[in-house]
C-alpha cells in the first residue's frame, strides 16, 4: 500500500485545520502557536544531524516537515482574512 503523497498530506492537513478554525478558533488559535513551532525545532534538529551523520532519510521527509509548518499559517491567513481579522475568543 502507497502512503500519501506531500500534496495530499497538504491537503488532509489543510481540511483538517479549517474544520478546528471553525468549530473552535480559540483551539485553532493554540494550535497555529504550538504546531509550527514544534515542526520547526524538529526540523532544525533533522538538519543538524544530516550534517553531524549522513542518513538515509528520504527527501520527501523534509518535504512532509514543511507541509506541518505551513498548512496551519496558510489556514489562519484564510480565515483571518474570510473573518475579518477577528477572533470570537477574543470578543
């Protein structure tokens, strides 16, 4: 059996935000904080133990690590603009 490949990680990614943005934008909110920041320091660690020892971790490994950065901030920057910039926790 085939995995998923990077687009539609993206896009399971992508669907999966948007129903937590609009089902709770308080929850979405910490987790356009946490996700991305972990993803980040995960990401940083990979590359600086390629450069310590040379694995045999695929390309696409990479390619999946930025999907988990970039599909939380590509769905707040929708629904901040579709919202009006505004938060309902916030209110």
């Amino acid at each position: 059996m085939r995995g998923l490949s990077v687009l539609e990680s993206f896009m399971v990614q992508l669907l999966i935000y948007i129903l937590i943005w609009i089902l709770n934008d308080y929850v979405a909110s910490l987790l356009l904080l946490i996700v991305p920041i972990i993803g980040i320091a995960i990401l940083f660690l990979s590359f600086v133990f390629e450069l310590i020892e040379p694995s045999k971790i695929p390309k696409s490994y990479y390619k999946y690590m930025l999907t988990i950065i970039f599909a939380p901030l590509v769905v707040a920057v929708i629904y901040f603009y579709m919202n009006g910039f505004q938060l309902d926790w916030l209110e």
